[in-house]
C-alpha cells in the first residue's frame, strides 16, 4: 500500500522511529504517534514497520440504522469557544477537522490530504484534500484553511480556547494572526511559517475546538444554527440539556463515502450516571458517552459490551500559591505531596482502573515521555513541614466536585493528609459551582482530559503564561526548558528536556497527580462504537450490525 | 364575587411583582453573573472577560435600571462594539438595529430569551408546562380517589381495626418525603440489580430488564414509564389528603343529624353516602386545591430524579445554571397557578357550603 513517491518524501526522522521500532525502544502506538505528527500517512507509517494497515471495516458495513446515546447535550457553540467535548461531539456531525487523532494514537489528514513539516518544526506544508465540498455545494479550498487560522489565533475573543496553541503564528501586538503567517501557495496548498518550532501544532488542529467552519458562519454564534459544513450529518434538533439529533445532511455528497449510520441521536440524562444505567435498563439508549466507578460493574451486569481505553487522563489535586500564601513554600507543598502514598488514591478513588503517576503529568504512553527516579512516600515529614511554616493548626481546606470517582479521589487524599497529621478538610461542590473559579481554588482537583504529547498538557497548566495554569507556578527554568522541548519534531530528542520537565515539576510540589485513567464506555450487543481517548465521536465510524 | 375575585387578581399582580423582583435581585448578584458569563461564553475565561462579557450583554448599571427593561419600563440596552456590531436586548440576531423596537419586556409580552435553552422563554415554558400538566394529571387521578376512599373508609368508624390499618399506611406514606420514596421505588422496582426486577427477569415473568421503568420522556408516555414517578408524587398526597378526610368523616359521622338518621333506621352505608359525605368533602377539597401549588413544589424532585423533562426540571436547569430570565418566568407562573388554585378553591367552597358568603 506505500506509494512510492510518497515514500520517497518521508520526514528523515520517520526511518530514525522506524529502527527505534524494530530496536524496541518505542512502541507500536509511541511510532504510530511520532511518525503521523510528521506527517507520515497513516498506511505508510504501518508500512515502515512492516505491519498491514488494519483493515478499514467500512466495506462490510451495513449502512442504515439509528443509535441512541446517553451524553449531556450542553447545545453547539462557536467551535472555538467549546469547553467541552460533549459539544463538539454534537457539531462533529457537520463540522469537520483538518487533521484527526485516531483512538490507536495516530494523526491522519482529514480536510487535508498531508501535511509535512521541516526538520526543526518552524514551517509546515499542508495540502488540501482535493474533492471536499460543503454541504451547500461550494469547493472546499485553501481559502477556507487560512480564514480558519485566523478565526483561531484571535486572542481577543473572550475564551477563545484555540488563541495560544499557536503562539508562533500570532502577532503578539495585536493578539491576531501575524501578516504572513499563513500563506496561501495555491488553490491546494497552504503554508504555515512560525516564529518558533512548535511540535504541538499537528495535535492543536486536532483538538475538538478547532473544527472547520464555512465563510458564511458569523463568528460567536451557535453552529446548529445556519449548519453548513463539509461533514456527513446536519443537525436535526439540538435542545439544551435534553436532545441532539443528527441526520444525513441531504443533498450533500460527503467526501468519505456513506456514513453507515442515518441518524444519531444524543439523549441526555442529566449528571447523575444512576439515571444513565435506568436509560440503559429500560431500552432508551444504545450507547453511552462514559462509565465511570461502580456503574462499570452495572452496565457489565446488563449484559452490554465494555469499551476500554487506556489515556493520558487524570486527575491533579494541586495547591496554588498565588491565590493562598499557606502554600508559598516549596517545603510544605513537597512535604504534602510526598505524604500521599498515590497507589492507594488510585485504590480508593478509581477502583484501581488505572495506571499510577508519577506527580509529573507525563504519561508513559506519551512518546517523549522520559523515566525519573522514583519518589519516596514520606507522610512522617509532613508533620514536621507544616510546623517549620508555622501552619500545623492552620485547617487546609482542599475543594472537589461533590460526586463520583472526583470526589472519591480527593477524599482519599485528604484521608491520606489527615493520617500524617495535617489539619485538613475536604469541601465538596456541584458542577454548576465548581468549575467557575476552577483555577483559583487555594487547594482543589482538576480533570485534565488527554492530550496527545506531554508538553501540551504541560505548557498549558505549568509555565508561568500557560492559559490554564492553576498552580501559580512561575519556575524560570522550566519555562525555558519548554520552549526548547517545543522546538524540539524529534520526540527523542525532546525526551532530555522532558527529564528536566518532569524533576522541576515533581520537585516543585505542586500537584498530587495521582494515576492515569483508562477510560470506559459500554455499548449494546449490536453496535459498533469506538472509544476514543478523547471522547471523540467519529461517526463515520460508527455502524449498526 | 367580582369584586372579589378582582381583588384576588390584584393581589396575584401584586405577588407576582415583589417576587420577580426578589428572583431578579437574587439572579443578578455579582457572582451570579460571573456564573452566568463563565457558562456562556467560556468556562476557562478570565476574569477580565467575565468582567467585559458580563458588561457587553446587558448586565451592567443599577439592578433596578434592568429590572425596568424586563418588566418593559426601561428602554432595552443597547451596545455597539469596537467591530461596529450593534446588539441590544430589543435586537433579535442579524435584525437591523433600526428596526427594533425600544421596550422589550414582560409588558410588551416579551418574556425574554432562555440563557440555557438558547430559545424564547415563553414557548419553552409552555412546552415544559404541558409536560407537567399531563404528570399532574395522572397524580390527581390516582391521588384524589384513593385518598378519598381511605380517608372516607376509615373516617366512619373510628377506631376499628380497618381504621388503625388504614391510618398507619396514610400516616407513613404523608411522612416519607419524595426523595426517600422515589429512591425506594426505583431500587425496588426499576433496578437492573437490586430489588425484584431481577427475580422477575430470571423467572422469565418480564421481557426486559426491569419491571418499571426509571427514567420517564414527555414524549412517551406509557404506563411503564409512568407509574413510579406518578407513584412517588402521589403516594405522599394520598396520606395527607386520607388523614384529613378521616378526621373531618370522623367529626361528620358524630353529628347530631347522624345519629338521628341511624336512629330513624336508615341503613348505614345510605347515611355515609347520602347524609355524611357532602358535609365530609368539605374539608378535603380545599386541601385537594392546597395541593396544586404544593404538587409543583413535588414535582421538581420528581422530575429531576426521573429525567422528566417538564417543569420543576426546568426550574431546576434555570437556577443551576442562573438562567434569569428563565427563572424570572417560572416565578411569574408558579404565582399564577398558586393564587388560580386558592382563587377556585375559594370560590368553589362557596357552592360546597351555602353558609359561605363572599364579600
């Protein structure tokens, strides 16, 4: 299946990954992800190794059928704006992405046909897929991809979730896309010219805020609105916290063939997941968005099929020194970091259904991950910190959300602090509360969702301008060791400054990050579903049997 | 009686007027606000943003000042950005700002725009109102009879063991609240893995999982999906409402013209029905009419513990996600269904009972 002049164009650091392969030293998914970001075809990065492409299901699947899935509906809003999966899930029928994180972890071209990027990821060379047309007839051109660009990095849209994943194409003026930036090279090609190396660029068009919108789609406003887009589904109903519907979008012929299915249909359940198991028991749905904690064991007992995926989701119980000053001091915050034994946290909080972490927010299943020693748990030393500082009576208060595996996680960490002795107390809010000052809470948990690469995750939460930094940490050193890791395509070679990533920021003390997450879903005899790290929802993908 | 029923319908202004304004008030509190910014815009967003979002959509200047556009006292506001766009409160989306008109509120009957359905409030409401309505429905069917019938059975002679039996049930159903029984209801009858659905399901008595079902749809309603909510709500009401006809069948059947009618030979189930039970039914009808406002007040657990999307859900969405001018409609309507249910009742009691004059 490798086309050899494809072949002939690979990234030279494709045959590096490819001897890592057959060396050991990297996994099938850690290739599959290094070598795709370089823009490798998916086919060509399997053929490196000597391994088929899975074969593509679609040809044996029957086409027709309706799905029934349990998810909170939380309405469309603009791509950009969306803070959550759930909502791009609904505007995924119509909206589509220029490049697509598959739940196997590799990128593959969707409105692009490839894309390449140059030895030390400053430049990138995307080519449109030829053939796409939006759902009301027009081309879908370069044009399109440039007005995207710009729609993304205007920072001066209030929680314009896509504003700083490209710093290195933004004026930093202005707060827009810098003049030259973005250029157009033909009618099929565009090329992106950055100030610095950026490797994340691939997985940030990835990322479900950075769907592809049409030029007629007025910026702020709800996509199920005026829904024109290139996708298989147009939205039939999207009412707010109790149905989404999509149904083929007609007269509309999709680039990728038939989507097997007619019709999806969201159901929403509200937050309580016992009401999800009663859907599931009474034959209101097909397939849910996610089962967390005990309903595993429910859904399991109904008989359905269990979906499971292991990811780089966690949680991060983490203090902030900016907004409490109990927190100031590097000693009391190692001193309570090192007082929680995290295999027990992953014991009591999720069931053990998972992988325990390092305090460093690198996942093993990140390509550029990189192995530190081991930490030591101290609750002996805890005692004695919080008395140097002169807070042993003070009460810490640590805050989470009042239900489910969340809770159950900061609870035993609180449980773990209270046992070596620290005066501490664990308050619980609702959703509708919880996340309004999710990032100034003295001492709270966070989720934190998959990402792809473990500098992501990092640069956004941990540098001192990260957009979602939590902690109040500003450590000079570890920002300038992630603009050097962010110039770095190569993910070995990226992996010595994740070393020093990951010590200063498990040094730092900042967060109790206790495991990884696999993540689960359980779906109908009948159904095929993927589950996808995520949370995405490739419809296309989805079939009845 | 016009008079009267006047001064009942100023009063329910009145009501409405001072409650809006304390929903109003209580809505649009500073946090409140930042909630209500973080929820429509963004939930990462700054607090700049929130401060800028929280200004550009109308939620600036005094509380009174837009307590005034709602009611459509007080122009709309109307702002135009730095890209030249203008919106405003009287501005529909992509309508010429020109065109618009400038008062917009409650007066004008408009009802405003739903924060969280992303629709007029108005037709939600309504919609929403329906689907409660049919719930409601289907409780007073089964609530009322059997309330009265209990009530009745045991009101007339006090004291037997048909009475204590029938006591002790309407006394433990009026003191288990909703969310105690609802919860009962489903473990017991609507669970995959507690209670008896599984035994039915492994006798092979049921084709599903569960006997009833947990979760109910206004789309769909069926006498599986139906019963336990309808169940939850009225086995409650049903014990109030026994309780208090058995103590007014209790006084009824002492009464001088009872006995002078068992005295005269009348057998006793002509003197219940034809002597005792329109002086009986006085006392419970209001209480039945009492229980209309109160059945909006139970409905917000039931809806909320069945997914029924109807009008205590809606209540429940609005003030999770302060939806004002959401919440501000459902105050506007539970005033209305309140006072409406005292007003029949009043006037109602007048017909039961000829010694009643109004005014």
């Amino acid at each position: 299946m490798i086309d050899k002049t494809r072949a002939a164009a690979l990234h030279p650091a494709a045959k590096i990954h490819a001897d890592d392969f057959s060396a050991g030293k990297i996994s099938r998914r850690e290739f599959l992800t290094r070598t795709t970001a370089m823009g490798v075809s998916a086919a060509a990065a399997y053929g490196l190794i000597g391994l088929p492409t899975p074969a593509n299901a679609e040809a044996h699947v029957k086409v027709g059928g309706i799905i029934r899935v349990g998810m909170e509906v939380k309405g469309t809003k603009d791509p950009r704006l969306a803070d959550w999966p759930h909502i791009s899930n609904v505007y995924r029928g119509w909206l589509e992405y220029l490049i697509q994180y598959n739940a196997d972890g590799t990128f593959e071209g969707r409105l692009l046909e490839s894309w390449e990027a140059n030895a030390d990821a400053t430049q990138y060379t995307l080519k449109v897929r030829p053939g796409v047309t939006w759902n009301n007839g027009e081309p879908f051109t370069a044009d399109d991809v440039v007005r995207n660009f710009a729609r993304w990095t205007d920072g001066n849209v209030e929680g314009n979730a896509m504003a700083s994943r490209f710093p290195g194409l933004v004026d930093e003026a202005t707060k827009t896309l810098r003049e030259g930036a973005v250029v157009k090279v033909d009618e099929s090609t565009v090329q992106l010219n950055l100030t610095s190396s950026d490797v994340a660029v691939v997985p940030n068009l990835a990322d479900y805020p950075s769907a592809v919108v049409h030029s007629s789609f007025v910026d702020g406003d709800d996509p199920a609105l005026n829904p024109i887009g290139t996708g298989p589904y147009v939205p039939q109903e999207v009412s707010v916290g109790q149905k989404a519907i999509l149904v083929r979008a007609p007269n509309h012929t999709w680039w990728g063939g038939t989507a097997p299915l007619d019709e999806i249909q969201y159901i929403d359940f509200g937050t309580d997941p016992s009401t999800m198991v009663n859907l599931a028991a009474s034959d209101e749905i097909d397939a849910n968005y996610e089962t967390t904690g005990d309903f595993i064991e429910q859904m399991d007992t109904l008989g359905w099929k269990k979906l499971e995926v292991v990811t780089a989701a966690t949680i991060v119980v983490r203090m902030n020194s900016a907004t409490s000053e109990l927190y100031k001091e590097k000693a009391v915050r190692q001193a309570i970091q090192k007082a929680v034994d995290l295999s027990v946290v992953l014991e009591l909080g999720y069931n053990g259904l998972g992988v325990t972490a390092e305090n460093h927010h690198a996942s093993p299943i990140h390509p550029e991950y990189a192995k530190i020693p081991d930490q030591v748990v101290d609750p002996a030393g805890l005692q004695p910190a919080l008395e140097a500082a002169g807070i042993a009576d003070t009460e810490l208060e640590v805050i989470s959300l009042d239900d489910g595996w969340e809770a159950a996680t900061t609870a035993a960490v609180v449980a773990q602090l209270k046992d070596a002795g620290a005066n501490v107390k664990h308050t619980v809010m609702p959703g509708s509360t919880f996340w309004n000052d999710w990032q100034k809470y003295p001492f709270s948990s966070t989720t934190w969702n998959h990402r792809p690469l473990a500098v992501q995750n990092m640069s956004l939460a941990y540098t001192s301008t990260g957009s979602w930094n939590e902690t109040g940490m500003a450590n000079p050193e570890f920002d300038a060791a992630m603009v050097r890791a962010l110039a770095l395509a190569d993910a070995d070679a990226r992996r010595n400054e994740m070393v020093t990533l990951e010590t200063i920021l498990q040094d730092e003390g900042y967060i109790i990050q206790p495991f990884w997450r696999s993540l689960f879903a359980h779906v109908k005899e009948g159904f095929n579903v993927e589950r996808h790290p995520s949370n995405e929802h490739q419809h296309y993908k989805w079939s009845v049997a | 009686m016009l008079i009267f029923i006047a001064r009942r319908l100023g009063i329910m202004l009145l009501t409405a007027f001072v409650l809006t304004f304390v929903v109003f008030f209580l809505t649009n509190l500073p946090p409140n606000l930042e909630k209500l910014a973080r929820s429509e815009g963004s939930v990462r967003m700054s607090d700049e943003s929130v401060t800028a979002w929280i200004e550009q959509n109308g939620h600036g200047g005094s509380v009174l000042t837009r307590y005034g556009q709602w009611l459509g006292m007080v122009p709309g506001w109307v702002l135009t950005d730095e890209k030249g766009v203008t919106r405003g409160r009287c501005i529909a989306q992509r309508q010429d700002p020109a065109e618009a008109s400038r008062f917009c509120g409650i007066l004008q009957g408009d009802w405003g725009n739903s924060t969280f359905f992303k629709k007029a409030v108005l037709p939600s409401l309504g919609e929403k109102l329906g689907a409660t309505g049919w719930l409601m429905l289907w409780v007073m069917i089964v609530m009322v009879p059997t309330a009265l019938v209990i009530g009745v059975v045991s009101g007339m002679r006090e004291g037997t063991r048909t009475d204590r039996a029938l006591s002790t049930f309407s006394i433990a159903s009026t003191a288990t609240p909703e969310y105690v029984s609802g919860v009962i209801l489903v473990a017991l009858f609507a669970s995959p893995v507690t209670g008896l659905s599984p035994i039915l399901a492994e006798w092979g008595w049921i084709d599903g999982k569960t006997l009833f079902l947990g979760a109910a749809s206004p789309d769909k309603i069926t006498f599986w999906s139906f019963t336990l909510p309808v169940l939850t709500i009225a086995l409650y009401g049903i014990g109030y409402i026994a309780r208090m006809t058995r103590a007014s069948m209790t006084e009824v059947m002492t009464a001088q013209y009872i006995r002078t009618a068992r005295l005269k030979g009348v057998s006793f189930g002509q003197v219940v029905i034809r002597h005792a039970l329109r002086n009986a039914l006085i006392a419970p009808f209001t209480v039945i009419m009492l229980q209309f406002p109160w059945l909006l007040n139970g409905v917000v657990i039931v809806e909320t513990l069945f997914n029924y999307k109807g009008f205590g859900w809606t209540l429940v969405q609005a003030a999770g996600n302060n939806d004002i001018n959401l919440l501000l409609g459902c105050s506007v309507v539970a005033v209305f269904v309140v006072l409406v249910t005292q007003l029949i009742s009043d006037i109602g009691y007048v017909f039961l009972n000829p010694r009643i004059r109004i005014s």
